[in-house]
C-alpha cells in the first residue's frame, strides 16, 4: 500500500502545486485590488463585483481540483499508464486503496491550503485589527462545536463528512470502471459521468426510502423522532427552523439520522468491493 502511494503522489503533486500557484497568483492579484477600491468614497458596488469575480476563481479551482482527482484515476484505464500500473504486483483493492486515500489526502491538503490563502488574502483587505476579531470569533465558534452537550454529535458530524467524501468518490470510481467495462471500444472515457449521475440519484432514493422507514435522529439532546413530512419542511414546524431551537425541525438539521448512520458505511463497503471486483474480474486494459 506504501509503495502504490507513493506512485500515487509522484504522479499528481505537479498538477496540485501549479494549482496552488494559481490560487496564489490569483489571490496575489485580486485582494490588493480590493483593498484599493475599499478605501474608496462608495466602493460597494465595486467590491460587490470583485466578490462575485471571487466566487468565480474559488468554483474555477474546486473544478480543476476535481478534474485532477478524476484524471488521476481515469487515465489508468485509457491510457498508457494503465499498463504499467497493472503490471505490477497489485492487487485490486490495493489500488483502488491507493487511490482512495491519495484524493482524500489531498483533499485535505487543498482545503488547508485554500483557506490560508484567502485568510492571508482577507487579512490584506480587512486589517489586522479587523482579521483579529473575525479569527476570535471562529475559534469561539469551535469551541462551542465542541462543548460537552454537543462533542459528540459534533465528532459523528465529522466522521460522517470524511464518509460523506469517500462515498463520493467511490462512486466516480465505479462510475468510470463500469464506464470501462459495458463500452471497451469508448477511447474517450467520459460517458462516465452519466453513471455518475445515475448513482447520485439512486443515492438521493435510498436516503429518502432511510428518512422514511426510520425517522429517529441522534442530536445533542439525545435519540428524537421526526416524521419525514417534518425533515422535508412540510410539515408545521418548518416555521420554526433557526427561529426555536427545540423544535424538532431543528434538530434534524444538526443532527444524523440513525438509519443513514448505520446503513451508509454498509453501502460505502458495497461500494468499495464491488470497484474492486470490477477491476479485477472485468476490466481489460
């Protein structure tokens, strides 16, 4: 597993430092201009446009961060590449591992990176004093995630993003091989992602089949019941969300349902063995 890590990240940190170069150079470009256009008389609508151009160079880098992951895992099959890689000693689920464990490294890695970036970016615009008084409040906000009513919850609601973006990409993982397998002469390779949009939905169902079937929500009170019609906003208490913090409408917002709990890592399990029979049963490189 070492070695096929290795290998993994030997063939991807030249595209991820050109686009931490990027986000840089952009960053490096975009906030002194801001911070000029702020100490103007009316800079609102000024600064309102340079936001929008923000948004727009922030959604451009998630793009080609993802396309990065996507390549990373794609070219193994369509092209040369893919003959090397599976002529070595390797086993499918040690691949499929290898792969796994390198997007989620460097998923964390982007998102450490983005965020001192634009906080470095920020603190250009808005002043020490200012930065100062927003970082404090974060980490106020942190400590509170993390207080002894809700540690726990707060804890599932992080395993349970990490899982969230395993599951993600398992599923663009299965997409492309099953992609591989029904079409062998596609050189191209990306009716992929209608599977992958097919498996997004099915997902969406299954949450919804879970929602209904067990409406029970482990929150910072303990296990609730909220009938679907509730967590959907259907319901009466929809009125209540972020009004009453008891209401139970609420609740599921900062909560797991137990169902999902227990039913997701089964799928992502499914997920992850089936990929790797696929490979190794299937798949002709």
């Amino acid at each position: 597993m070492l070695k096929a890590l290795k290998y993994e990240f030997k063939n991807t940190y030249k595209f991820f430092l050109i686009l931490l170069l990027g986000m840089v150079f952009a960053n490096f470009m975009l906030y002194p201009l801001m911070t000029k256009i702020a100490n103007q008389e009316n800079p609102n609508i000024v600064i309102g446009l340079l936001i929008g151009v923000i948004a727009l160079i922030l959604l451009g880098c998630s793009i080609v961060f993802i396309f990065m992951i996507v390549s990373s895992f794609r070219k193994e099959f369509y092209t040369d590449q893919g003959y090397f890689t599976f002529s070595r000693p390797l086993s499918a689920s040690t691949f499929l591992g290898s792969k796994l464990i390198s997007s989620l490294i460097w998923t964390v890695l982007y998102t450490i990176a983005f965020g001192i970036i634009n906080m470095v970016g920020l603190r250009v615009v808005i002043g020490n004093a200012e930065f100062a008084k927003m970082m404090s409040e974060i980490l106020s906000s942190f400590r509170d995630m993390f207080s002894n009513s809700t540690i726990i919850l707060n804890i599932i609601n992080i395993i349970y993003s990490i899982l969230g973006s395993i599951h993600g990409l398992l599923i663009m993982y299965l997409s492309i091989v099953i992609s591989k397998v029904l079409f062998k002469k596609n050189t191209l390779g990306y009716i992929w992602f209608l599977f992958f949009i097919g498996f997004s939905y099915l997902t969406n169902i299954i949450n919804i089949i879970i929602y209904k079937n067990i409406p029970y929500y482990l929150t910072s009170e303990g296990i609730k019941y909220v009938p679907y019609d509730v967590v959907t906003g259907s319901g009466n208490l929809a009125t209540n969300l972020f009004i009453n913090s008891n209401s139970a409408l609420y609740n599921t917002i900062f909560s797991r349902n137990i169902g999902e709990l227990i039913i997701f890592p089964i799928i992502i399990i499914l997920i992850f063995s089936l990929t790797a029979y696929l490979i190794n049963k299937k798949v002709e490189i």
